[in-house]
C-alpha cells in the first residue's frame, strides 16, 4: 500500500522489519546513497522515558555526489540534509518504509538549480521504494 503526506511518501511492505531493513540498506546503497545517521527511536525512548515503543529506525541517507551539487549552489542547505528514511513495524506485522521528499523539503530554499536537485534525489528514492 502506498503511503503518502505533504512532506514524505513511502509504502507498506510486506515482510518483516529486519528484512526491510537489509533491503532498504541495499537498495539506497545501489541508488548511490550511504547513512550518515541512524537513530533507534524506540530504544531511546526505552533509554530515556522508559517506555516501549515499536521498532522505528531513520536513517539518514545522502547521495554525496548530489550533496555536493546542493551545497555548490546553497551553502546553508545543510540544515536540510540529509534526507530521512523511516522505518517502523506497521500495526498489522508488515513494515512501512517513509522517505523525506526532498522537492517539498527544499522547495523552501527558493532556488531552481536546488529544486532540479531535489527532483533528481526524488527519483532516486522513488526507485529504492519500487524494488522493495
């Protein structure tokens, strides 16, 4: 099922999360993207509030070749990168996979050389999604 708000999309998979996982690793690796962050938001919560909550993972993806276009063009962009890819155990066992649409999130900039940017990251991830 595809998933869709005003800052991101993304679909519900039907496998497991640790499945998921490995296939949205490999699939943002073969689109040219590496994590440069990774939060376990459930165990910080348990470490901080101690309370449970489902498995949810962001990892923050960049395609360096294109991060280094943006940051020739908008030197300040880096308060909007990278760019967020979710992770979370759905209620019914399935997992969904949420990325930040990067052409909502820096069409806040105001520059079309970044847009067309934006646009290119989109496509890239649009093809990770695809293949899960």
């Amino acid at each position: 099922m595809n998933l869709q708000t005003p800052y991101a999309f993304g679909k519900t998979v039907d496998s497991p999360f640790e499945i998921t996982e490995a296939r949205v690793r490999d699939e943002l690796l073969m689109q040219g993207f590496g994590i440069l962050s990774e939060i376990d938001v459930s165990h910080k919560f348990k470490e901080k509030l101690g309370k449970d909550f489902r498995k949810y993972l962001i990892l923050g993806a960049c395609n360096p070749a294109l991060a280094w276009e943006a940051f020739g063009q908008e030197i300040n962009i880096g308060t909007l990168l990278p760019c967020n890819v979710v992770l979370y155990d759905h209620d019914n066992g399935n997992t969904a996979v949420m990325i930040m649409d990067p052409v909502a999130a820096l069409s806040l900039i105001g520059n079309p050389a970044v847009s067309e940017l934006a646009m290119t990251v989109k496509q890239k991830m649009e093809l990770v999604l695809a293949a899960l």
